[in-house]
C-alpha cells in the first residue's frame, strides 16, 4: 500500500485515504437528495455510517469464506488484519444492504424510495475509492500503453477500467433517476450494472477460477444479477410510478460534462500515484 501521511503510529495510505474521500462525496451527494425531496438527511447520515461498517465486515466475511478459506482456518487471527488486504466488493454490497435494509426498516422509511436515491451516491463513491485500489489486474499478453509495470511486469490497471465504468454507470442512474417507471427502479439498475461492471473487470484480474476464463467472483456477479431481476419483476408489480418525464437537455449535458471530468481527473490522479 501507498502511505499518504504518517502521524506517529498512525499511517494513512492511498487506498484508504481515497475510501474516505469517495464515502464523504457519495454522502453529500445523499444529503443533497434527501433535502430535495423533503426526507430525514440526518437520520440518513446515521443509516449511510452504520451501512458503512455493514459494508466493510461483509467485505471481510465473503472474502475469508469464499477467497481463501483454508488460509484463515489456519491463521485466524489474521482474519482481524483487514489492513493486510481482502475484502471482496460483493460482501461489502450485501454486507451494506443488510444493515440499511433493517435500518430503514427500524425508522419506517421508505425504502425502496431511499435506495433510488442511494444508488447514485454509491456508485460513485465506489468509483472514487477504487482510484486507490493496489490490487492490479493480471500481465498483458503484449504491452500496452496504459499498463503498469510492477516487478518487471507489465499488468492490467484493473482498478482503472473498473472506476471509468462506475463514473459512466453513475451518469446513467443519475439522469435515471429523473425520470423513473417504479420505485426500486434506481437501485435494481445499479446492481444489474454494477455487477456487469464486476463481471468485465474480472476478464483481467487474478481470482480463483471455476471453470475457464470464469472465476468466483463472475459466480458472485451472475447470483446478483439473477436477484436483481427477480427484484425488477416483484417492483414493477407492485411499485409503478407516473414520474417519467423527459430530462432536460442542460441536465444531461451537466451530466455528461461532469463524467468526463471525473475521467480525466482520476486517471491523472491514478497513473500519477499509482503509475
């Protein structure tokens, strides 16, 4: 890992400086939501935390039981070591869901409402925080330009395809969510495009394999994305809204201005850290 700053013991590295940054926009970004449709942004906040933490010993359960279970049984201790490395980003969603789905339950908010306007805000701290990612995808079999070399390698900046995906995956849900068919309709797109997005990425890292090019984690992201379906048919039986309007055309070239820049801005920020 990168350190970014050491104070005394303490030492702050790249990936987990740039967790905070993408969780502290992606929280401001649901403040700025929930105002604007009059809900609870403080108790959201408390949801948004907790959801959070949720999500990081997910992150950790799914990877120590599906990644490596053998290592663990062996090393258990090892299992409190997150800041040695794995966490699978499948745990950390579900990991999340759980825990906000009993949250907003327990507070009786509306939650396929406020999942609409989460999934936005996720996706894009998700892309953010994989800008500092160090597991880097699997060798080329001929040298790109877009490589990074590491230990006389030349590998698949695998964190990169990965953020360039969520920035676009995000500039769809945000104009969708302007013009919605049923409520759900938001957060279901988001796990069927997330787990897409997980499916591409993992052509070029290294994970353990199922069966020919697919690994465990395309098993993950195939599950997800049979749920999500299942969820779309239940919501579009029961959730139908009369909000589909058209987008404006200055919002949407507000929208496609604002992905390119985060392009831009992150791979600078990625290959002049990283690279």
């Amino acid at each position: 890992m990168i350190p970014v700053i050491s104070l005394g013991p303490i030492t702050i590295y790249f990936f987990g400086f740039m967790i905070a940054v993408g969780a502290l926009i992606g929280l401001l970004l649901l403040i700025r939501e929930a105002k604007k449709r009059g809900m609870d942004h403080k108790l959201l906040i408390d949801v948004a935390i907790y959801s959070l933490l949720g999500g990081v010993i997910g992150a950790r359960i799914v990877y120590v039981v599906v990644y490596d279970p053998a290592y663990y049984i062996a090393n258990p201790m090892e299992i409190l070591f997150i800041q040695n490395g794995g966490l699978s980003i499948h745990g950390g969603v579900l990991g999340g869901l759980v825990i906000g789905y009993f949250l907003l339950r327990r507070h009786k908010l509306p939650i396929w409402h406020t999942l609409d306007i989460v999934a936005p805000a996720l996706i894009l701290a998700q892309g953010i925080s994989r800008i500092g990612c160090d597991v880097f995808g699997e060798p080329m079999s001929s040298a790109l330009p877009w490589g990074i070399e590491r230990y006389g390698e030349i590998l698949h900046p695998a964190q990169a395809y990965e953020f360039l995906l969520d920035f676009l995956l995000f500039g769809y849900l945000w104009l969708k969510l302007k013009k919605t068919s049923y409520t759900g309709q938001i957060f279901i797109h988001y796990l069927i495009g997330y787990m897409i997005i997980r499916g591409i990425v993992e052509f070029a890292r290294i994970n353990p394999m199922v069966v020919g090019p697919f690994s465990v984690s395309h098993v993950m992201s195939l599950i997800g994305i049979i749920i999500a379906i299942s969820l779309m048919r239940y919501r579009k039986a029961n959730g139908l809204t009369d909000k589909i309007t058209p987008i404006p055309k200055k919002d949407i070239i507000k929208t496609v201005m604002f992905v390119l820049s985060m392009m831009v801005i992150s791979l600078l920020l990625f290959y002049g850290v990283q690279g």
